[in-house]
C-alpha cells in the first residue's frame, strides 16, 4: 500500500517537473504564465528571469533537467 | 560512461562492479562511489491557506495576512530519488522552508555523489534533512543528511528556491533493484 503511495508520488514529481522543464526551456515567459498551481517558480520572479540572463538561466536550468529526467528513464528502463 | 569506467575499475581490482556499485565493497586503490539522483516539487498554496487560517484567529484580518506571507515560506510536496548503480527508486512526502517570499513553491533537482563505504539505498529510503544552496537557479549545491546512514553527501543542485532552502523529507522503496 505504501509504496503505491510512493509510486504516485513519484509519477506525480515527474510529470510536474517535466511540465515546468518543458516551459522553461520553451519560453520563460509563458513558464511564468502557467497556473499557479502548476507552475513550480519559487522565489523567482518575471521581471527579473523572463528576459535576459535570466532567461538564459532559465532555459539551461529546464534543459538541464529534462536531461536527467530522460536519463533516468532511459538508465531505469531500457539501459541493461 | 561514468559507469562504465567505474566498472572496469572494480573489475581491474578483483571487486565484483555489482559490490562495489552497492557501497559494500570499496575497490582498492579506487576511489569508488555512487550517486543519487533526486528531485522535489513542492506547493505553498496548502501553507498559505493554513497560515492564513491560523492568523485569522489569532490577530484577525492583519494576523491573516501576515500569516499567509509565513506560510508562502513553506511547502509541501514531494521527492523522488533513484539510485543508477541499484537502478531502485524512491518517493515520499516532503517539506520544505525557503526564507524568500513565495519560496515554499519550487521544485529543485540535485545529483549527489556518495562515498565508498557507504549505502546510497540506505540514504534514499527512510527519513532524510538537505539544504540547498541556490544562488542561481542553474547554479547551487546540496547537502544530505540520512539519520543512521553516515556522513552528511553534497552535490550540485538546479531549482527555483533561491537562494537558500531547508527540506525534510521521507522515502519509501517504489522499485527495488538489483542490490537495493
């Protein structure tokens, strides 16, 4: 039972990540769009990461973990 | 690559990759070790509306704002961590402070890298303390302390609760691997 409850949890964790990873490397300005309780942004705020180096930061950190998010799916899964 | 490199280490050294892969059997000479990968989502919309409700009644309407801005400090969500040298994976409730004003909503990423000697199954599952350093988000590290299971492991760290968080959180086993 218990870890069935894990297990959601860590479905949820991914996709939610995926989504913001996804958005954040797609544009920063539409990542800072998304509802709020979807959007996973912290104490970061639009005025400062929607453009710029900021932006930059945004899109490395979202391509970053889209990266590690498919390793591990790929090391979990398939890698032997 | 990473693992093949430390595979042929361990075999170099007469240790079985799969041993030395577990914690158990540091390879001679070697400076063997394994990583977790780990990441957590985490709500401040539970908190806010909590503290909210909790400042309400204590100092009315002014008590209630100013604990729904204490309460957007904190957050609820949850981690999953996996293990590539077990291939186990583990996932649990968590919560987390950052001192910023919306930062108990973010998520943060973080692979940290655990000594020889020992189990980084035994510092995925159970009860486990971090702090995050982020002054960027692409930028930050982390420290992990599992009570029962040795010295605290840091690593780098990407994520959205800059600059600093403390979290805790508590792992069940949701895949079992190889030696997990």
């Amino acid at each position: 039972m218990i870890s069935i409850v894990g297990a959601c949890i860590a479905v949820i964790v991914g996709v939610l990540m995926t989504i913001n990873a996804a958005f954040m490397l797609a544009s920063p300005r539409a990542w800072f769009h998304l509802p709020v309780w979807l959007r996973a942004q912290g104490s970061l705020t639009e005025d400062r990461y929607s453009s710029g180096w900021g932006a930059v930061q945004i899109r490395v950190t979202g391509a970053l973990i889209l990266g590690a998010r498919a390793w591990v799916l790929y090391d979990m899964f398939l890698r032997r | 690559m990473l693992a093949v490199a430390t595979d042929a280490l361990a075999i170099w050294h007469g240790v079985s990759p799969d041993l030395a892969k577990c914690g158990r059997a540091p390879v001679r000479g070697v400076a063997a070790y394994s990583v977790i990968v780990s990441g957590n989502v985490t709500s401040n919309i539970p908190t806010i509306i909590a503290g909210d409700a909790i400042g309400g009644l204590v100092g009315g309407p002014p008590g209630a704002f100013a604990g729904a801005v204490f309460g957007s400090l904190f957050g609820v969500g949850g981690t999953a961590s996996y293990v590539p040298s077990t291939k186990s994976l583990y996932a649990g409730p968590t919560l987390v402070f950052a001192p910023a004003l919306g930062g108990g909503s973010g998520f943060s990423g973080n692979v940290v890298s655990v000594p020889a000697g020992q189990n980084p199954n035994a510092i995925a599952n159970g009860l486990s303390y971090s702090v995050t350093f982020q002054p960027m988000p692409l930028l930050g590290s982390t420290v992990t302390k599992s009570p029962g299971s040795g010295p605290p492991v840091v690593g780098p760290s990407v994520g959205t609760r800059v600059p600093v968080s403390f979290g805790v959180s508590y792992n069940v086993r949701v895949k079992k691997g190889s030696c997990g």
